[in-house]
C-alpha cells in the first residue's frame, strides 16, 4: 500500500513550502506544521502514512520529538539535519526515525529516500498476515509487527529492530550480510555495519531467553536459526 499523505515538521517556512510544493507534484497530500509540538498534536489525529520531522526546532529536541511521535504512530518517519555528526544520526535512528537526511538535499533525492521508505513500509498481503512460529518460544504477528514470546508475552521492537528481525526470519536458515540487511532495513545512504550491529545488540538484549534463535556470523552478519512455520 502506497502512502499519500505526508506532515512535515520544520520551523522553515520556505523549506516546508518548497518540499510541500515538489512532493504535492507527485501526487502526495502535505501537511505542515512549523512547531514541534504542534506537529506531535497532529500525528494522532491528521492520521499520516509518513511524517518528515526537523531535528532543529526551536521549541522541543529533535530526537526527542521523534521518541514522542513514536509512543503514537507505526508508519514511516524521516528526520532532516543539518548536521553530519554521526552520534546525532544514531540518536535519531536509536528514537525511531526510518531514514536520515542531511541538508542540503534536492527535491528528487528527498522524494526518492520517501518512496524507498514507503517500500519498507508496506502492510504485508493477507496471505502474509497470519502469525508465525519462529523459535521454539516465539511468534511473530505480521499484521500486528509482533513478536510474543510464550513466557513473557510481547516482546517490544522499534520499527527498524522490527524489520531486522522480519528480514531474519524470511530467510530463516540462511546467512544475511551485514550489506544486505542494510539495503533491506536502513534504506539508501546507509554502508556501515556498525549500525546493524547496534540494532542486532539490541534486538538481542530484548529477546532474553529465546536470543538463541538470532546467530552471529563474525564478520559477515547474522542467520535466524529458529524454525518457522505457521501458527495453527
């Protein structure tokens, strides 16, 4: 399923009139709002498939407005910056956010990043719908973006570890590199398996007892070991 609709939170009035302007053009519904947390009031009720957030507003933290958005929202969210410094990509990718702009960008590269993200985004079929078993304690709800371990109950992702763990396990099995899992989670501009190191950390840490079915492979990047099937 495609998104059209589209809020943007920058505090640059001409910035958000000319990527409104260019992303209207290819058919998306714009909305702006030029305060952060104006722009967190709108997300639960204008209901956007993606939302485009500054990290330089002047009334709340950037990455911390991202976190907040994601307390209320499961669609897509790119952050914009004028910075390049790689801890504050980090922080805004660790709060949430899908994908990383740094300014200055063109419009069509912007628009590009936006239908990569879109890609990710996609609801899964019907057919795809149904939970999965995935380890021997495990089950992963597509249709929800689950996963619930007998024991404990569901197990709380981010969108990205989300991802991560569903790439895993669609090819349970099989070795995924670390350049692979970047290209299908990261998106483009992304080359450095530190950051999929950072979520396979994570994700880790999270599944407790059931880690086992997530494997490393030194150096080259990670297999999922359960076995998988449908939940009858």
């Amino acid at each position: 399923m495609s998104a059209n609709r589209i809020l943007i939170i920058d505090d640059d009035p001409a910035l958000a009139r000319v990527l409104a302007i260019g992303l209207q053009a290819s058919g998306y519904e714009v909305r702006t709002a030029l305060r952060g947390l104006d722009g967190l009031v709108r997300v639960p009720s204008e209901l956007p498939d993606l939302v485009v957030v500054d990290l330089g507003l002047p009334d709340v933290d950037g990455v911390e407005l991202v976190a907040r958005i994601r307390e209320v929202f499961r669609g897509g969210v790119c952050v914009l910056s004028a910075t390049h410094d790689e801890r504050t990509k980090v922080a805004a990718l660790d709060a949430g956010a899908d994908d990383y702009v740094t300014k200055p960008f063109g419009i069509r590269e912007f628009q590009a990043r936006l239908r990569a993200l879109e890609r990710r985004i996609e609801l899964p079929s019907p057919d795809a719908a149904r939970r999965r078993r995935v380890s021997e304690r495990l089950t992963l709800d597509l249709a929800g973006r689950l996963l619930l371990d007998d024991e404990v109950g569901e197990i709380v992702l981010s969108r990205r570890e989300f991802d991560f763990v569903r790439f895993l396990i669609g090819h349970a099995g099989q070795v995924v590199t670390h350049q692979m899992v970047l290209a299908a989670v990261f998106g483009p501009g992304y080359d450095d398996p530190h950051y999929v190191r950072v979520i396979a950390s994570r994700v880790r840490r999270k599944l407790g007892p059931a880690a086992g079915a997530l494997r490393s492979m030194p150096r080259v990047g990670y297999a999922w070991v359960g076995t998988t099937g449908p939940v009858e």
